[in-house]
C-alpha cells in the first residue's frame, strides 16, 4: 500500500542529544514537509522540501536540520539547539502542482525530552 | 499575513445530532481550504476541500462544508454525528499561486461525542 511512514513512534532523548526522526514515502510525490504539533496551536511548518537536494526553512526551523537526498526519503534532526524539543512531529508529502494542494501524513513520530 | 482562526476549542455533541465547527481565515485573496480530521496519536486526514467553484463542498464520511467569501468563513458540518465522529479537526488555508502547498494550520477543534 501507497503512504508515508514515520519511525520511531515513540522516542526518548536526554538534554543535549541530538536525534533523527525518519519519514519515507512511496507515493512518488515530488514535496516533502515536517510539522510540529503542540496542543492547542495546531500544526506550524518546520521544514519542506519540493526537490531533491533542495530544501527550504518554515516558520519554525531554529534547531532543525533536514535532508533530501533522494526523492522518497526526508529525515528530520532535532538538534540540541532546539530549546523546547517535546513535541508530536508530523511528516506529510504532496503533489507539486497548483490544481492538488492536498497534505497526505504519517502517522506521527512523539518525542520526549527527559 | 494569512491566518485562520477556529474559536472552537472543545465541543461536544449528543450522538445523532447536528455539528458544525467553525473556521475563520484571513487572506488577501480566494485561497485553497481544508478541513482535516485526526484520531488520537495518529497523522491527519483529509475530509474535504475547497479550490473554486461550488462552494458548498462535500467531503467523506458524511461531511459538507460551505465557503462564504462575504464573511471569510469555511464552516464544517455534519447532519448526524456518529461515536467514531470523535476526533480533533482542523481547518486550513492555502495560498494560490507559488507555495499553496504550504498550509496554514488553526488550533483545532476537539469534538467529544456523548452516546
């Protein structure tokens, strides 16, 4: 079956680790996107990427860093700089076209700072 | 600078009855919008969306939603809800033109079903 899937579900840092939440989608879609879900402030964008070797910053990226080396892959790095890592990351794909703007999502990826 | 706001936090409904969540956006312009559902602990999944034309859109699992351009509104409802109704919703903007696929997100809203 065609989707996005995102590993780990669940996953435990201590302070000043840094640690990488992958996301792989065979969908053959040309963009890829990480959000942050915190409650009560819906979904705000992190990173995206709409090609191969290219990516671009959303509205929250200090701390984060991502790669896009091949098309079906877009692995996100919580990095130690980030201040307040705790949070529900969400990976999604979507066509690169005008005429779709649908996200498809993963299932999620739950990281704790302990 | 786009936004959208649902005033909604939580709602709860009685099984059977009407619902109807609320989403307010501010854009310059006719953008895309979205409603998408999430369960508990999962990704979120698209219910319905509006691009043009009819703006009274029809969307899976029984749900509608009507864009009103006069008052900047794309508000979700269902005639009956059901149990497995029970989620958080999220209404979305869009920008046309150059990144429409970077949506912009409200705060959701929890709806809670009572049998």
């Amino acid at each position: 079956d065609g989707g996005i899937t995102q590993s780990p579900k669940y996953l435990f840092r201590k302070e000043g680790q840094n640690v990488t939440l992958s996301c792989e989608q065979n969908l053959n879609h040309d963009a890829m996107y990480w959000y942050r879900q915190d409650p009560g402030q819906g979904l705000r964008l992190i990173y995206y990427s709409q090609i191969v070797n290219d990516f671009q910053k959303g509205d929250i990226a200090e701390g984060y860093s991502v790669s896009r080396e091949k098309k079906e892959s877009f692995p996100l790095t919580v990095t130690s700089a980030q201040k307040n890592p705790t949070a529900f990351y969400l990976c999604a794909s979507s066509w690169d076209r005008e005429n779709t703007g649908e996200l498809f999502f993963g299932e999620g990826s739950r990281l704790t700072v302990l | 600078a786009q936004s959208v706001t649902q005033p909604d936090i939580h709602i709860t409904v009685s099984e059977g009855a009407s619902l109807e969540l609320r989403c307010n956006y501010s854009y310059g312009a006719t953008p895309y919008l979205f409603w998408y559902v999430q369960s508990p602990g999962q990704g979120l999944q698209l219910l319905l969306k509006y691009f043009s034309g009819d703006t009274l859109v029809q969307g899976i699992k029984g749900f509608e939603a009507e864009f009103k351009r006069s008052q900047s509104s794309f508000n979700l409802r269902k005639p009956s809800v059901h149990w497995s109704d029970a989620a958080e919703y999220f209404c979305a903007v869009g920008r046309r033109g150059g990144g429409y696929n970077k949506l912009i997100f409200g705060a959701g809203t929890r709806l809670a079903v009572h049998p």
